[in-house]
C-alpha cells in the first residue's frame, strides 16, 4: 500500500498483474506519477527481490517464491486527509482481497504520518489497523509498517541521541502489526566525489534515519520489534553533519524505466519492504501458518549483533535493557532461521485457541491457561555438562483494540486481552505452578502488575510483556 507501482518495468510486470494493479480510488491511475519520487517503485522492487546490488553482482537465476499485489494510496496531487488515514487503509485492503479472497498475502505499508498519538497512544489511524490485523477474530491479517524517519543532516555527534528522541510514528504504534526500524552493514565509501567522507553508523548499528520508542511509556508496546537493512549516511566533514551518499543505500527499481531502470533507496521503508518479503517467504514455506505465527516467527528469529549488544555494560540492568529492546526491538531477523530448525537449534511452533474470560457472578474473571509439555531432548542436554544452553520461547497473538478506552487501567483497556507465558522451574511441581501462575494473573488483573523478575530469563516478565507479542531468552 504506497505510491503505486510501474506496471511496466520488466522486473515488476512479470510478478504483478493488471488486475492486481489498482488504486483505492477507482478514478486515480494505480500507476507511480506522483510526487513521492517513485517510492511505491522502490519498495516494490525491494519486496520482490531484496537489494538488487548481490543480485547484478551474480549470475544466478532469480526465482521469486511470491508475487506482487499494488493498492495507491497516495494521490498524484495533494494530500489525503489524516482524518481518512484508517478508512483509506481499510479500503485498499478490500480492493486487494475481493480481487483475490482466496490468497495468502503480506501487507506492506512503508508511509507513515506525524499523528494524534503522544508516547505510543493509539491513534485513529493505528486503532484501525489493529482491526484490520485482528479481522473480528477471524480472517487475520499479517501488517508489516516502517517505524518512519527523521532527517539525516543533524550533526554526527548526535547520532543515537537523535533516534532515542525520535518516537516511532504513526501508524507504527499499532500492537498488531510488525513494526520495522532500520539497521545497516553498509560502511564502505568507495566514490571518488566523497573522498574524507566517513559513514555515521558503525556496521551493526542502528540507521542514522530510524525512530525509536525510547520515548515511550512503558504501557505500550516495544517498537520496533525487529530492526532491518536500510542503509547508513555518510558524514560530510566540512560540516560534521549526516547526508545521503549512493554507497551507503539499497539499489531497487526506478519508476520511470524509459530513463532507467534502478534507483537507490533506504531507510525504514525500504528496511520494511526486506521484512515484508521475508515475511511472505516464510509465508510461502508455511502456508497454513497463522499470521500471528509468521509475525511470530520473524521476531523469534530475530537477535541483536555485535554492535547493539555493545553499548551494554558488563552487568546490564533494567534500563539498560529497556533501552536495547526500545532501540532495536529484539534484532535482525534471518530468513534460515525463521524457515527451518538447525540440528543445533530447534524450534517447535504451536497454535491453538483460548477463551481468556469467563463472566462468574456478574463480574468478568480470567479463564484459560494452557500447558504445553515440551519433548525435552534430556539424554542430548545431560551429555552437554556444564555446556550453557538457552531457549528462547516467543507468544504471538493478536488483541481486539478498544479505540474508545486508550487508557491502561485496571478496569478499561485499549486491549480485549492480553496472553503471557511463563515456564516450569526445575525444581517446582506442577501444582506449585499452577499456583503461582494463576496468582500471577489475579495480580495483573487487580493492580496492573506484569510480574517481576525470573531467574535465568534475559528481559524478565516486567520488560517483555509489552504489547502483544512477547519474546525472551532463558539460559
């Protein structure tokens, strides 16, 4: 859903359809003419193939596991009005679905807007896509969205402090879709016109582009979940202050192909276009999947590098995790381990149903808990020793916002519901859990608290049971 895309190009025709080819207004062309410099073109490209630059560099042959379904958005001339933002969202994802009501898709929505939302409140435009994601508790939908971009050219010496200060925008607030930030590897300055030139973001590290919920109160979600390519700024050193040089981007397709046919491109959207195709990939590999499973397995998949782990200090607290999951989500997804289980890296994916209320004399009570026992591999983990292992377990689910209740409160929630998961310790009896699970849940319910500490757990239940997906890692 952007700026529409150029049916003619020879790399998106073969993938994208007339029929698929349309706009949310049947008089708009569903073609990229707009002011937006091609960036519907651009993420199209990027969804269909990834960065294209590995790709010219081989001789392999390219074959595309999905195809490409392009709704406009964004008119030729003017601007939408932010009070239509949802319902322009919601239409679109009719126009793709009537043409095709049989299809499993991802949707992509790389454009965001400053909006009614302050510290992560939902706004009109995220409370409906949150509906659209939660389909009245059917036909679910898998919404990939940019956590939106500030401007490259503060000062260097800013970076980081610029990105925590900068809150994710809207509608990437929303609990259910899966927000994108941007993360890079792209270091190296190889034009001859930028000679003293020095990228700003080391290789690992978060974009100099990519907004954060630093900023946030820590009553609503993470965001962004998962941090992807999107290219690095180099630092012109006249002025010590950040600019967009051609070898620190992503290379994609141009929206006018008679001029030529790539064009380079980066930031969250284009970090949010790579997800979206690792999503549908996934997708691809597992088509009765759920979309709360394939957002599932994206952020299981997800682990932070070298370079965010560094700004940690030995012994990190709280806060300093706060501020590693409001950066950077919980990582850089990888496509292998999202697809399959590695014979040292086993994942098992469950999905199910629960009622989690019940009404008992007059008055709404929690209901269900579900036990899952896992086939542990005990004679494998006693020939380990003293090995460290590690599980990662990782809840996904999607709530049925409340647009008109946007407080988090005891009794009225923007949220229907919300699941946590918690694991048997070693030396406790299964009524002894039981127990303190469901004592757990009574607090929760009667003071808002999201419980403590755990042992051996990385976040703990107080910093990971944020929004509706939850993802920690136990050693």
């Amino acid at each position: 859903l952007d700026s529409g895309a150029t049916r003619n190009h020879p790399l998106i025709e073969p993938v994208l359809s007339a029929a698929d080819h349309q706009s949310w207004r049947a008089d708009w062309s569903p073609d990229d003419n707009g002011p937006w410099r091609g960036h519907g073109t651009q993420m199209s490209g990027l969804a269909l193939y990834g960065d294209l630059t590995p790709i010219l560099v081989g001789n392999e042959p390219i074959s595309p596991t999905h195809r490409l379904e392009s709704v406009k958005i964004l008119p030729d001339r003017g601007q939408n009005d932010p009070d239509l933002y949802g319902y322009i969202t919601a239409s679109a994802v009719s126009r793709a679905e009537i043409q095709a009501p049989d299809r499993n898709r991802v949707f992509c929505i790389a454009v965001t807007a400053d909006g009614d939302h302050w510290r992560g409140r939902p706004s009109s435009w995220s409370a409906k896509v949150d509906d659209l994601a939660y389909g009245d508790g059917s036909d679910q939908r898998l919404i990939v969205i940019a956590g939106g971009n500030l401007e490259p050219s503060y000062p260097a010496s800013e970076y980081l402090d610029q990105n925590d200060l900068a809150g994710i925008e809207s509608p990437a607030q929303s609990w259910n879709a899966l927000t994108v930030g941007a993360t890079t590897e792209l270091c190296n300055i190889t034009d001859p016109t930028f000679a003293g030139w020095q990228a700003m973001a080391p290789a690992g590290d978060l974009s100099p582009c990519s907004r954060t919920s630093v900023t946030f109160g820590d009553d609503w979600p993470i965001k962004p979940e998962v941090v992807f390519e999107g290219g690095n700024h180099g630092v012109d050193p006249a002025t010590g202050a950040g600019d967009h040089v051609d070898d620190l981007a992503l290379l994609s397709t141009f929206h006018r192909p008679n001029e030529r046919l790539l064009t380079v491109t980066g930031d969250t959207s284009a970090a949010t276009a790579l997800v979206a195709r690792v999503g549908t990939q996934v997708l691809a590999d597992n088509e009765s999947a759920w979309p709360e499973t394939i957002r599932g397995l994206i952020v299981h998949s997800a682990r932070w590098t070298d370079a965010m782990r560094g700004h940690l200090p030995e012994r990190p607290n709280q806060s300093h995790k706060r501020l590693l999951v409001r950066r950077y989500g919980y990582g850089v997804p990888a496509l292998s381990r999202a697809l399959r289980s590695a014979s040292n890296d086993v994942t098992l994916v469950v999905e199910g149903e629960m009622q989690p209320f019940q009404t008992n004399r007059g008055k709404v009570k929690t209901r269900d808990m579900i036990l899952h026992d896992f086939p542990w591999p005990q004679e494998a983990l006693e020939a380990l020793g003293d090995t460290a292992v590690s599980m990662r377990v990782t809840l996904s689910y999607f709530v049925e916002p409340n647009p008109g209740e946007r407080g988090w409160t005891q009794k009225h929630r923007y949220t229907s519901h919300g699941l946590r998961f918690a694991v048997k310790r070693a030396e406790e009896g299964m009524d002894a859990f039981r127990r303190r699970i469901n004592k757990a849940a009574r607090d929760e319910e009667e003071r808002g608290d999201l419980g403590g500490t755990e042992a051996g757990w990385y976040l703990g239940p107080r910093l990971r049971n944020r929004g509706s997906i939850h993802s920690d890692i136990w050693e």
